[in-house]
C-alpha cells in the first residue's frame, strides 16, 4: 500500500503566483495556519512574466479616473460577458491593493511629486497602469515573495498536486500530490484548499505562457465537481515574438504600442486604421495625425488604434498575415525604432530590448520587431462567487487566471495583475474564515491508493507511448483546429481527436525511475491539459458567435441572446459536459454607466 | 564534506529541507570546465602589477634626477612629489628641506598613495584574483581551496587581521585628495619656465597624469559613498546627489580604466622627469 | 520510439553572419548522475539554427532522454530556473545562443556546481531560501500627513537596479567564498542577498538599519570583492560595486570609522532602529511523519 507523508493544515494554498502568494498572506493574517504548494522554486511563477503593469485608478496621473470608469473599461473590453460583481469589486479594491504593494516595499516608477506612475495601456481609458518598466510582474511576485517569507508561511516547493481530496459530502478536505524532487507521495488535510493555479497555455503550441501552465487548477477543479465558466474564451496576444523559432510566442508588452510603438505591415501601412470596428470608433482616431498627437496630448485627441483591446488587435494582425502581408517569418512589423529616440526606448523597455538582443539578435532601437498572436491567457476558468472567490465545491475557492468570469470574454492588459492581488486576498480570506470554522479533516487512504496508483501507472507501461508526444500533438490539435478562428467542423474534428488523444495519453509510458523524472511530471500535467483542451472545446461548439477572445468565422457577429449566458462545463459521469446558465444582472444603477455618452 | 547544520533555534520543522552541504553535481571542482583563455586576464594584471612595483622601486632607489630645474624645466617626478629635500629648491614649493634624511624622500611619500590604492577595490580585485588566486577567475577554484593533501583551508576573507585593514579605505582617500591637489599644483609649475609661462611636452604630460588621478581619486567607491552613496534619500542632499550622479558614480564606473591609466601616467611623468633631468633626452618646448 | 516531427525551421532560419555553413549536428555533453555520482553523456541532434541550449537539452529529452532532468519555466530569461554551467561558465541556458558556442565540439552543460546535486542539471538551492528568511524584511516608516508614502524617482532608481534580480542564483553558485568554502555557508548571505540587503539599506522609505547583522551573521567581510558576481549576472546588475561595496562602506561608517561616529554623535542625529539579529539557520526540516495507507491516518487537530 501507498506510504505518503502528511501535514495538516488550514488552508492549502496551490500555487505560488501573484494570486496564490496573495491569498496565503490574507490567510495568515486571518489567523490560519496556511501552507503555500507549488509546483516550481518559490518565486518563479508565471507572474514574473507580466510586464505593463497593475492596473488601478489610483488618479494620479488622470485625477478624473476612478473605479467607475475602470469598471466600464473592464466590462465594455469583456464585451460585457464579465461577471459585473468581480469586475466591481476589482475596479474598487485595486488602488488599495496597490498602495498595499507599496507599504511592503514594492517600488513602482514615481511621478515628479513623488507618487506612483501610471502608464497607458490598450483599453483603459486614462493612464491607469502602475508599473516599473516592463518588469511590473516581478515587482509584484517579489513584493509578495518577500512579505510572505518575511510572516514566515511555509512553502512546499517543487511539488506537484494531482488530486484534490474530498469528505463523503463531496466537500474538500485536503490535496494529495508528489515532490518533484523525490517522487514521493505527500498528503495535506486541509479545511480549506485555494486553487491558484494560473493559467493553461501549454495546451497550445504557440504561448507566452511557461511550462507550468498545464491547467493543473481547472482541471482539479473540473474533477472534483466543479463548474468551470466560459473556457472557449482564450486570449491571444497580438504581440507575441514570431522569430527565431525558440523563442516563438514569447510576450512583446503592450507597452511598446503605449510608449509609441505602430503596427506595420510588409507594404509599410500602418493597418490598424482599417480595423477600426464600430464599438471602439467613437474612441479612437481616424487618422495617423490624430493619433500621434495622442502620445503628446491625450486629453484632446482620441487614442491609435493600435491600443485597441487585445482581441481587436489580434484579429486585425491575423487578417493582414492571411491577406499575404505579412512579415518574412509570418507575422507583422512592429516598429517603434523609427519613431523613438534610441535612449528613450532603452529606458522604457529595458527587457524588450534585451529579450529581442539576446534571443533575436535584433536591437529594437534600429529595426522592427516582428511580432504576431500568441496564447497569452485564459479569460475562462473556475466559476466563483464574487465576494468570497468560492467554487461550487464546499471547501474550495479559487483566485487568479484559474477563476473566471472577471475578465469576461477578453481580458484589458493590466488588469490581470489587479485581478490577482483583489481576488487572492479575497480567496485567502475567505478560505481562512471557512477553515476555522470547520473542525478536523481524515485523510482518506483508500482514495489517496487509488490516486498513487493511478499516478504511478505510467512506470509500469515502460513500453507506453513518450508522453512527449502526445504533448506535441495536443498542442498541434489545439493550435491549428482551437486557435485564434475557429469554425464549427474543425471544432467537431478537434473533438473527436481529443478522445483520440484521451485514448493515448492513458497509454503512456515513461523511463527510469520517481526522482526528478520530467518524463512523467509530463505524464501527469498531460491529463490536466486534456481536462482544459475539452472544456474549451466544448464551450466553443456550444458558443455560436463571436465575442472577445472567441471567434467564429461561421458566426462572424456577436449574438445579444449568447451574451447573456456563460458555457457551464463540468464532469458528469467520467464526461465532460456543457450547458448554457444566465450571467447574474447587474444593478439597474450600474448599468446606467453604459449609457452615457463618451 | 556535507556541513551539518545544529539545531539550535528549535524553530518548528521546515517543508521544503534546508540542505546547504553535500555531494555536487558535475565533476570535481578542481577540474575546470571552462574552454575560453581564463589565466590571460590574472597573469596580465600581474604582470602589469609587478612591473609597475619594480620600475617603483627602481624609481625610488635612484633617489636623483628627479627634478629638471637644472635645465630650466620645473618638472617633479610625481614619486618624489611633494619635494621634501634640498635637491629641487628652485621648485616653486618646499615642504621639507631635510637633510636628516638618509633614504629616498619618495618611500616617504609612495606610502600614502601605496596604501591608496593597496586597499582600493579595484586593486584588492586584482590582486585577490592574480596573486592570491582567490580565485584566479570565475568558475575556476580557488587556490586555497583544496591544497595538495586535500585538506580544504580555512577562508576567512578580510574578517581577520591584517585583511580587515582594508576597511581604513576612506582614510587613505583624505590623503589621496592631498596627493591629488599637489600633483595639480606639479601640473600648474610645469608651465612655468625661466623666463615665464610657456607650453612644452612636459607640461602636457604633467596635466595628463593629475587628470588621471583626479580621475581616479574621485571614481574611488569610497569618495562615491562619502560624497552621496551613503544617503538614504538622495532627493534630498541635492548636493550630494548632483555630485554623485553626475561626478563619482560615472567616474567609478571607469574606476579600472582610470586605476590602469594613472598608474601608467604616473610611470611615464617620473621617466620622462628623469630622462629631461638627466639630459638624456630634451623637451620641446610648444610655446 | 519515433522522432516527433518539427516544423521544419531549418530553411527559414536567418543565415549568422559569422558561420557560412553551420555543422549538421551539434553535441551536448551532458551531466547524468545523482547524489551517488555520475558521468558526461554525449548527445547529439541535428542542427535546427536560431536555438539556445535550452531547445537543444528540450530536444534531447524530448528524443533521446525522457528522464534528463532540468529546470526551467519562462524560456524568457525572466524567471531565472535553468541556471546551468555551458562550457564551464554559468549562464541561463534559456539565454545563451548557440550560435555563441562554438558547436565543432561538444558543449558541455553540468549543473550549478555550487550546490549540492539533485539529479543531472538539477541542483538543490534550498540554502539560498534559507538565507532569504534571515533577512529582516522591509519596515516602512510613517506616511506622509496626507497619508501617502512618497518616493523621488532618482531614490527609486538604486533600488530598482537591485530588484531586477531574477534569482537565478548563478552569482550564488559562482561565489568562491561559498562554491569553494562550504563551512562558510552558515554565516554568509552571498551575493544574491547582499544585493537584496542593498535594496533595503537604501529603500528611501525603509528604517530598520541591518548594518550590524551585515557584518557580523551575514558575513560581508568574507567578501573579497572578486566581482565573479557581477561577471556573472544575467541581468547586468552591478552587485559588487553597487550593492557590496556600498554595504562595506556602510559597515565602515557602523563599526570602522571613529569620525562618522563622532559626527553622528555631535549632530545627535538618531541612529535608525538597530534590526533585530535574525535567527541562525532553520534546521534541516523534518518533513512531516511518514505513514502507510496500512494503518488507519488521521491528521487532525
């Protein structure tokens, strides 16, 4: 039988990004004894990764802005499928979550008297985004880093959780996983697990996202009963590197476009003047001119195009790349070498310009970068409950990219940064209270068998198929037939392939022995991608429209009737399943929001 | 040789073990794996040490020809400088006139700037890497790591004495800024000649060396601490922080260049002292 | 098993200017062992241009050896996860090209020989989080009346050089104090943290001062300023000259210098709030009861 070591906590916390280190603050301080699990060294979460900045309408630099104008920006960019309490709740605790950061030590670029600076960003209507840089992720998992380390919160590093651990009445009671290191077999009880798992970009080919991002947190979820909400509702970031092929996918910021970067194609056009679509042409020029007095003046001049919300940008990207103008490698030019001094694109971009140097051999002040979509975040995820960041399961919250509904169907840049601070604390604090609540949790040993057992299956098979491979045809299935445009038969296809690739994936084998043995970590992250690949392409099949970060070219228009609902999918019996449920409606006084005129 | 760590502090037990010893990964550290030419930097800067040390020493025994006033040039060799014996009387300055004093006045005198740059960080550097081999390059081991029986050596860096005299830094700094001034002032007579101010290579060389020493006098990381690195708020020292930003911060970030260039001005302002003097060679006179 | 196929790249790779014909193979000499010991192992795969180590050691897990164990997450050189020695020099191998190496010969990667061995490219760090937890962290002082904490950007600047830092810990690993002086580790912070040390000494908002638990705990005068550090740092942070020194010359102020001291006694300035000195390190963690599934568990409380 199974031999695990156990430990007995409050609260579990999965994941050490900027939600998870977040929430186990909160816990803490809630009086919970807290334990952070996560599956790399503490620190080298996915957060590091996010550049722009933290968006917060602190007003410092547009004394106009505040929480009511980041809540429209936020709900018009989610194409108003956002759950409207998260995005509420969001736009008004961000200041505070920030200035927070601050108090702990976090050091954001200043303004003149001394507060913190706010950039630009696509979407948001004024200079909204704390930041430092474009290393503002790293500032933000450091600052919490270094609080967390500094309350003393115990982190299980390198450790991988496969199954969360529930009581008879379904409700969660601990997680089970192994070290990395060792292959062994750990067993947390735990009052209260918080899932903050991060993203799901490993399913794809082409992603800015890091190897961690296997949807571990949906697909624990999705096991253990929960719903997920709206998971055809991928982001693709216009920008991502597209040259050389290493390092295709890899994040340019959005910051380039903010500090004045354009998008150019093969012909030199700047094309993003053609895109401009309806919903955003009030707000935004119509002629270059405008547009670049708009760097200088914001207040009397629409922005560029170019700073459209990321799926407008995307689109716009894929049509020129199809229409055969794009770049040599296939994507576009994205140029700010010609149109900003040397010093001033070093100082503002100092790890674009390094990344591009280091990995391209291109120096950004001199030429173009060539850029084009990558997959860059999950808007979908688990289903919460706005204010306490609960699932429907009893005993389990979930904070970050792995929840969803705050972002809606497209995410603005900046506020997944907030999202995590506002939602991790939320999700800490409630699994905290929830925790103390409840007495003792009993490790169930029959179930923690039969997982080990499980998870150890592919050691027996040493004649199984790589796991490598079925990984390498996963992303292919999901890049070419769940990509940026999709369309109901190839959706079918992907579907069935899936089954396909479920098929294989229970088959595999991997070499030598439990320590440190990438082969099977692979194994076991396999089966949390295929839970993710699933649900997003059963939400995709059952969403017949366009909408944000889903596009349909068989459905080219958004559907006012499918706004109203998010694509529910959870397991029943072994399979996953999709049904349509109503958004929660928003107050009538929110709503008047969208009315006046802008 | 794993370190065990004693549980003094009966903290409760850690999830993540803390190991800080044991068995390393690749092979043993005395094998170097490094495939660029590591030993050229530290045998260069030895080299460059060394000679400078000898030619020095040689400078400071020849104890003679160190002034050229005896063909109308107001030259003092920057070793023997400031002139504390009768031989360079004619100079516009004396600030000894001994003639108790049996050795060469400038062993006298190189203790100041000697003990300068011994505790410089640049130099300990240098020296650490080329002559302690401690360790002679990166990723290379050090020499006192493994010696020959296998034994590893106690390091103790400067915590112990005489290495934590090298924190008297900032003290040799005060004396460097004297130094500096009367190599100035050496720059200054340089242009003065019999029959009043004028320009020959000399003089040239003399400005060079005290822009080089200022150069690296004031890049010192001490003189950028004193003068504004030790500020917790430089925005509000704005003294200070001008000086730091715009004086010893981009001048220390050159602190090697401008430790070599003085160095090698200094060698070439007391050779050329010597070779005038000694009327081996003559000076051109500009103006 | 069969070679998964690629998208072939070869042919739209940008010809490097330097190599007219890049070999069609290229051979990592790879570390393979544990605690128990271990060897070299060649590995060659073809050539596929515009790669850096890391695609290459991905290449080779991938078709030769599933079991090579390695870190990495970002591939971006922001993480700082795949800290190796390439040719004996540490780098991050997500940031080193190979069209910087010289692939006629093998490329040797071992692990971070400053650590104790896990498994092949993997190395135990857990030292440095250990040091990390002995830092007294950041302790802002009072808020301006109008309850904001304000910062000039010229303050803030010396600080966001120090927070750069990825934690890749190849300065950690490259630092001969430690990599060739194990005893030492137990009282010496090393690079990485005095680095970190540096950010909190001149954070304009921070008032605890650390300078006595600098010397003494954590060690800055074994420190002999060799700059391996500095040589090594991914991020091009100025550790030796920007964190140490200036720490060293902290020291010298606290403890060295009697006219520092006298002045500071003249102008009564208060000294800052001394930090209190951290506990020594946690000991070697029992990591939780180990149980069998045989007999019944509880874990409660």
């Amino acid at each position: 039988m199974a031999e695990y070591e156990s430990h007995d906590f409050d609260v579990v916390i999965i994941g050490a990004g900027g939600a998870g280190l977040r929430a186990a603050i909160e816990a803490s301080a809630t009086g919970a004894r807290t334990a952070l699990v996560c599956k790399s060294l503490l620190g080298k979460a996915h957060t590091v990764m996010a550049e722009g900045g933290v968006a917060a309408a602190l007003g410092n630099v547009w004394p106009e802005d505040n929480w009511k104008v980041h809540f429209r920006d936020t709900m018009r960019g989610g194409k108003m499928l956002n759950n409207w309490r998260m995005a509420q709740l969001h736009a008004l605790e961000s200041p505070e979550r920030v200035l927070e950061l601050e108090e702990w030590g976090a050091v954001f670029d200043r303004t003149p008297d001394g507060r913190i600076l706010q950039r630009d960003f696509g979407g948001h209507r004024y200079a909204r985004l704390a930041h430092v840089g474009d290393r503002t992720g790293l500032e933000l998992l450091r600052t919490c880093q270094q609080r967390a380390v500094g309350l003393g919160i115990e982190v299980f590093m390198e450790c991988k959780i496969v199954r969360l651990l529930q009581d008879d009445s379904g409700a969660v009671n601990g997680a089970l996983g192994f070290w990395r290191e060792s292959g062994k077999l750990v067993a947390f009880g735990a009052k209260a697990v918080v899932l903050a798992s991060g993203g799901v970009g490993k399913t794809w080919k082409f992603t800015s996202n890091s190897w961690e991002s296997t949807g571990d947190g949906h697909a624990l979820a999705l096991w253990a009963g929960a719903d997920m909400i709206d998971m055809e509702c991928v982001q693709f970031h216009p920008t991502g590197m597209v040259w050389p092929p290493s390092a295709r996918g890899l994040l340019v910021t959005e910051g380039v476009r903010g500090d004045g970067g354009v998008l150019r194609n093969s012909e030199g056009r700047r094309f993003m003047f053609d895109y401009i679509s309806d919903f955003f042409a009030k707000e935004t020029a119509d002629t270059i001119e405008e547009g670049d007095q708009w760097y200088e003046n914001k207040k009397d001049f629409r922005r560029p195009p170019e700073l459209l919300p990321r799926d407008e940008v995307a689109r716009s990207i894929n049509s020129e790349i199809k229409a055969g103008r794009g770049s040599p490698h296939g994507g576009v030019f994205l140029d700010i070498a010609s149109r900003r001094s040397p010093e001033y694109i070093r100082r503002r971009l100092p790890s674009m310009y390094h990344q591009f140097k280091e990995l391209a051999d291109v120096d950004i002040t001199k030429e173009p970068m060539e850029i084009g979509p990558t997959l860059h975040y999950i808007m979908g995820g688990v289903r919460v409950e706005a204010d306490t960041a609960a699932t429907t399961v009893p005993g389990l919250y979930a904070a970050g990219e792995v929840a969803g509904g705050m972002h809606g169907a497209n995410r603005l840049g900046g506020n997944s940064l907030s999202d995590l601070l506002v939602f991790g604390r939320r999700a800490g604090q409630s699994a905290a209270e929830h925790a103390l609540g409840r007495s003792g949790t009993v490790i169930d040993n029959a179930q923690v068998d039969a997982v080990s057992a499980q998870s150890l299956a592919p050691f027996e098979r040493d004649s199984g198929e790589n796991p490598y491979t079925v990984h390498q045809d996963l992303q292919d299935t999901m890049q070419s037939l769940v990509g940026i445009i999709r369309n109901e038969s190839e959706l079918l296809e992907a579907k069935e392939k899936l089954g396909e690739l479920d098929e294989r994936a229970s088959k595999v084998g991997v070499e030598g022995h439990r320590q440190f043995n990438p082969g099977w970590h692979l194994a076991l992250d396999l089966e949390s991608m295929l839970a993710v690949a699933h649900c997003t392409t059963l939400g995709a099949i059952e969403r017949r429209e366009s909408r944000g970060g889903h596009t349909r070219e068989d459905y080219p228009e958004p559907d006012p009737e499918l706004g109203k609902v998010n694509m529910v999918t959870r397991m029943r019996d072994g399979a996953v399943v999709v049904v349509r449920e109503p958004l929660p409606e928003m107050p009538d006084e929110l709503k008047t929001l969208f009315e006046e005129a802008h | 040789m794993p370190v065990t760590v004693v549980d003094q502090t009966q903290e409760a037990p850690r999830p993540t073990p803390v190991r800080i010893g044991g068995p390393r990964g690749g092979p043993p550290l005395s094998t170097v794996l490094r495939k660029d030419r590591w030993q050229v930097q530290p045998a260069l800067t030895a080299l460059g040490l060394l000679g400078f040390i000898g030619y020095s020493i040689w400078a400071a025994l020849r104890n003679g020809d160190f002034y050229a006033g005896n063909v109308g040039r107001d030259y003092l060799s920057p070793l023997y400088s400031p002139c504390l014996t009768h031989s360079c009387t004619t100079a516009g300055y004396v600030w000894g006139g001994w003639n108790w004093w049996r050795v060469s006045p400038a062993f006298l005198i190189l203790i100041f700037p000697g003990a300068f740059r011994t505790t410089c960080y640049y130099y300990r550097k240098a020296y650490y890497r080329s002559f302690w081999l401690s360790p002679p390059g990166c990723a290379v081991p050090d020499a006192g790591s493994t010696s020959p029986s296998g034994v590893r050596k106690r390091y103790t860096g400067e915590t112990r004495f005489p290495l934590i005299l090298q924190n008297v830094h900032r003290y040799t700094w005060y004396f460097a800024v004297v130094f500096a001034g009367i190599l100035t002032w050496d720059a200054i007579t340089a242009f003065r000649f019999p029959n009043g101010v004028g320009v020959a290579l000399g003089s040239l060389l003399f400005v060079a060396n005290a822009v080089f020493i200022w150069a690296y006098t004031l890049g010192c990381h001490a003189c950028r601490h004193l003068c504004g690195g030790s500020a917790k708020k430089l925005s509000e020292a704005p003294v200070r922080q001008w000086f730091w930003k715009n004086i010893s911060s981009p001048l220390n970030e050159h602190h090697q260049l401008f430790a070599w260039c003085s160095l090698f001005s200094i060698i070439v302002t007391d050779l050329y002292t010597y070779l005038v003097a000694s009327g081996a060679i003559h000076d051109p006179r500009i103006i | 098993m069969a070679t998964p196929t690629r998208e072939s790249t070869a042919s739209t790779a940008r010809p490097e200017a330097t190599a007219p014909t890049p070999p069609a193979t290229v051979t990592l000499r790879l570390w393979r062992g544990d605690e128990a010991g271990g060897e070299f192992r060649d590995y060659t795969v073809e050539n596929l241009g515009g790669e850096v180590v890391l695609d290459v050691v991905h290449r080779i897990q991938a078709e030769q050896a599933p079991d090579l164990a390695v870190r990495w997450n970002c591939k971006a050189g922001k993480c700082g996860s795949c800290s190796a020695e390439v040719n004996g020099r540490p780098r991050l191998m997500c940031m080193t090209r190979m069209s910087t190496l010289d692939v006629s010969e093998p490329v040797t990667v071992s692990p971070l020989r400053g650590n104790p061995i896990v498994r092949d490219l993997v190395t135990d760090v857990s030292y440095n989080y250990a040091v990390a937890r002995r830092i007294p962290p950041f302790q802002p002082g009072p808020r301006e009346p109008d309850g904001t904490y304000r910062m000039k950007q010229v303050d803030a600047d010396r600080v966001q050089e120090f927070r750069k830092c990825i934690e890749c810990f190849l300065c950690q690993n490259v630092c001969h104090v430690i990599r060739d002086h194990e005893d030492n580790k137990p009282n010496f912070a090393g690079p990485r943290y005095f680095a970190r040390l540096a950010e909190l000494e001149m954070h304009p908002l921070d008032v605890l001062d650390r300078r006595e638990l600098i010397s003494s705990d954590l060690g800055i005068g074994l420190c002999n300023i060799t700059k391996c550090c500095t040589e090594v740092c991914p991020e091009g942070i100025h550790i030796t000259d920007n964190a140490i020194i200036p720490l060293k010359e902290r020291v010298v102020d606290a403890r060295y210098d009697p006219i520092a001291w006298l002045g500071r006694k003249i102008r009564r300035r208060p000294d800052p709030t001394p930090a209190k000195v951290a506990a020594s390190f946690a000991p070697a963690a029992k990591t939780g009861e180990v149980i069998s599934t045989d007999a019944p568990t509880r874990a409660e409380d």
